[in-house]
C-alpha cells in the first residue's frame, strides 16, 4: 500500500491544526457563557475528544484498512458510499463557521479599510488548489506551519503573560452548571477532531508506539489552548467577552509595543498561516471523501485528477455562496450552530469515531483484517 501521510505529520496535524483554530473567537464565546470558568467546558470537550482520538489511533494498530474499507467489507460499498457524502457534507459545514471568522478577522486585523468579501475572495483561489491536492499536500504543509505555529504562539503568550493577573480565575466552577453546558454546546464546532483522525486512517503506516505520540500530540494541543485560555481571562477578566479575534489582542498590553509598534502581528500573521492550512483540511477531507464515494482517484503523483479538481472547485463554490448570503449574519450563523449544529459535531466527531472498532471486530471475524499490526 502507497501510504498518502506519516505519523510524524499526523501529529503536527493533531496538534497545530486542532489548537490553531481554537484561538480566534472560542476564547470570547466561552468566556461570555462561562465567565471565569472558561476552562472547564473547554476541558470536558478536549478530555472526550482525547479519548476518540485515542480510540481511532489505537484502532490503527488492528488494521491497516481506511474507515470507509472496513465499512465496505461488512456492509457493502452502498453503505460506504453513503458514509463517504455524509462526511463530505460533514467537514464542509465544519468549514463554514470558521471561515465566516476568517472572513471577519481577515476585515478587522489585516484589512481594515477595505470591504471583507474583496479582501477574502483571493482564500477561494488558494482554496480550490489546495483542496484538491489531498493528504499527501496537507502532510507536508503541516511540516511547515506547526513548528512556525508553535514558535509564534509562544511568543504572543509570553508578551502576554507579564500583563497578566491569574486571580481573575478564581473562585473557580461557582458558574451554574446551565451556563457551562451551554458554553460546551456553543463550543463544540471548534471539535471535529474525532472526524479528521477518523480520516487519516489507513492511510499512515502503522508503527508501534503511534497511537501513544498521536493521542500525546492532540494532549498537548488541548494543553496549549487551555494556557491560552487562561492567559487570556486574565488580561482582560469581565471584558474577555467582547475581545473577539483573541489571538491578535492577548498581547497588546505588552509594554514593549508602546515603543517598537505592533510587532504582535508577526506572530499573529505566523499563527493565521496555520489557522487557514487547517481550515482548508476540511476541505481536502470533503474532496476526499467524495472522490472515494465516486471511486475516483484524487491524485496520481503530483498530478491533480479531474475529478478532485471538479469536487473541490465545487465544495468551495457552494461555501463561497453561503459566504455571501451570510456576509452580515455571522451572530445568526453562530446561533445555528450552537443551537442545532452541534448535535451534528457531537455525532460525527464524538459518536461515530469510536464504532470504528465495531467494524474492526467485524471486520476481523470475517477473515479481513488487512493486516493487523502488533
């Protein structure tokens, strides 16, 4: 088998991607529902999310077979066409939430003076080239823009830090247990987590000891955000609910700026690299997803197959379309996806990961275990 990604970029993925973009408007969204207890509904959703991963890393050890193989051997290749489109669907509405944001922080941090749907147009572009090219493209991204990643949320953190009062935390959990949950629920469009391991399945070459650096690599992206999530209460305690756009403001108390200007930005344009490459994974998991369901092959080589080039230049032309219906109603899309959307996260990415060993068992009893790793 011709493996499309390693695990080494499998744990840059699981831990860049997953914290980069958790960083923009979650931090606010947590903190208006939760208060000072912002950690906890962050903590509970990472703690499930760990333990999906987890699951799915350690199903890889049984098998080197995708997610949509297994379900093709125990319930025919309808089933598993069908499972292909509903998590195509999946990572794309998984994208849209966070590319409204973009659109917005694009708007206020960058490009302040100039209409957002020009300034964010050119996203598009990269968009469909990118999408189409498939995990082995996302594998070595990742190879860039996590240490990158890493290197400039250190800094901010640092700046930050020094302007920072940890009292502002306490007392801890006396937020009611209604408003914690909601700030989960609100939350939970940042954790598709679960889907995206689901998806590297079978697809990395298996060697002992991956599940343990897998699930250790999004550990460590839980603990990152957390510390951020704390720094960040603690810069700007009961006003934390209307910083929007957190990673570009944790540090602007930062002494140092008042002389050499916002050289914050730096380490902000590194960190809004990372957030975009993963919000385009989405979308190369979209078009992956139905170029299996259309047994069609995404890339031979470095050449991009038609039938991906078609798929991602359709997934983001229909995003483009809601972009621009929702121009001006970002608040309403949030709403929808606090309200409803999140049972859909909750299936996709929580519920649905861990039947993957159900398939794995059945797939074992019936004699295809496709070659289980020890």
């Amino acid at each position: 088998m011709k493996y499309r990604i390693c695990t080494r970029q499998v744990c840059f993925i699981m831990f860049a991607y997953s914290a980069a973009g958790k960083l923009l408007m979650m931090p606010a969204l947590l903190s208006y529902y939760c208060k000072n207890d912002l950690l906890f509904p962050a903590l509970f959703l990472f703690a499930a999310q760990t333990a999906v991963v987890w699951a799915v890393a350690y199903a890889c050890s049984k098998t080197g077979k995708t997610f949509f193989e297994l379900i093709k051997e125990v319930c025919g290749n309808v089933v598993s066409k069908i499972v292909m489109w509903l998590f195509a669907a999946f990572f794309a509405a998984a994208a849209l939430l966070p590319m409204l944001e973009q659109k917005l922080f694009v708007q206020a941090i960058f490009y302040d003076t100039i209409p957002s749907l020009i300034t964010f147009l050119p996203f598009f572009i990269l968009s469909v080239y990118v999408g189409a090219k498939g995990m082995r493209n996302a594998g070595r991204v990742a190879d860039i823009a996590a240490p990158l990643f890493l290197a400039a949320l250190v800094a901010v953190v640092i700046m930050a830090l020094g302007e920072s009062d940890m009292s502002w935390l306490l007392p801890i959990l006396k937020t009611p247990v209604a408003p914690l949950a909601n700030g989960a629920r609100f939350a939970a469009y940042n954790f598709a987590d679960g889907a995206v391991m689901l998806m590297f399945m079978g697809r990395f070459e298996y060697r002992k000891g991956d599940c343990t650096k897998i699930t250790l690599s999004y550990a460590l992206s839980a603990l990152v955000v957390l510390i951020f999530l704390a720094v960040f209460y603690s810069v700007f305690s009961v006003l934390s609910p209307d910083q929007y756009f957190a990673v570009s403001k944790i540090a602007i108390f930062f002494s140092a700026l008042s002389l050499v200007g916002r050289v914050d930005l730096v380490a902000v344009y590194a960190m809004e690299i990372c957030m975009l490459f993963a919000l385009m994974l989405y979308i190369q998991l979209g078009v992956t997803c139905i170029c299996g369901a259309l047994e069609k092959e995404q890339t031979v080589g470095r050449t991009v197959r038609p039938a991906a080039a078609v798929a991602s230049l359709a997934v983001n032309a229909v995003l483009l379309v809601l972009v621009f219906v929702f121009n001006n109603s970002y608040l309403v899309v949030q709403e929808f996806y606090g309200r409803i959307m999140w049972a859909v996260f909750a299936l996709f990415a929580f519920a649905l990961p861990p039947f993957v060993w159900l398939f794995v068992k059945l797939n074992s009893l019936r004699g295809g275990n496709g070659g289980a790793k020890a």
